[in-house]
C-alpha cells in the first residue's frame, strides 16, 4: 500500500500531506486583472479555450485539463444535434413554449 493508504504509515501520510500543502514548487497560474475575458458562449467557445489551455499546460503553466476538453468534445455534437432538431420542431409547429 502507498504511504496515503497504509494505516501503519497514517502519520508519514500527515506529514507528506502537510509538507506538500507547505512547500509548493510554483504558485498558480492565474490571469492578470487586466486580462481580457474569454466569452463562453457555445461548446466550441468552450473546446477552444481548453485547447488552448491544454497547450499552456504542455509548457507548464496550468494544471490538468484534458479531461474537461474531452467532456467538451463529446458534448459539442450533443447540443449542435439537439439544436437541429429543436429548430425542426419549430418549423414544424410542435414546440411549447
């Protein structure tokens, strides 16, 4: 078992815990105020600033992203696909509203 699991080791896995909370090895990456702001309006807004971010991460500026830009492809084709139909419902008379 790793040190974080083993209950023999509970207290080394305080210790790492606390040191690791202590001495990060490089603040966050965060925007400055000045910034302009990414609007986020669609899922291909969406999939462009993760794509982008992925590539920050690659360099070493962000944490993990990949998964979220994956949620963001699949999901992508989900909405185009119930945008087509809603729009088919409306030209066919059938929406509530």
């Amino acid at each position: 078992m790793c040190i974080f699991h083993d209950p023999r080791r509970a207290a080394d896995g305080r210790r790492a815990r606390r040191m690791g909370g202590i001495s990060r090895s490089r603040t966050a990456a965060v925007l400055p105020p000045a910034a302009l702001v990414n609007p986020l309006r669609n899922t291909q807004d969406v999939s462009t600033l993760l794509a982008e971010s992925i590539n920050q991460v690659r360099r070493g500026e962000l944490g993990h992203l990949a998964s979220i830009l994956l949620g963001a492809l699949q999901q992508g084709p989900l909405e185009e696909r119930l945008a087509r139909l809603e729009a088919a419902l409306l030209a066919a008379g059938t929406t509530q509203q």
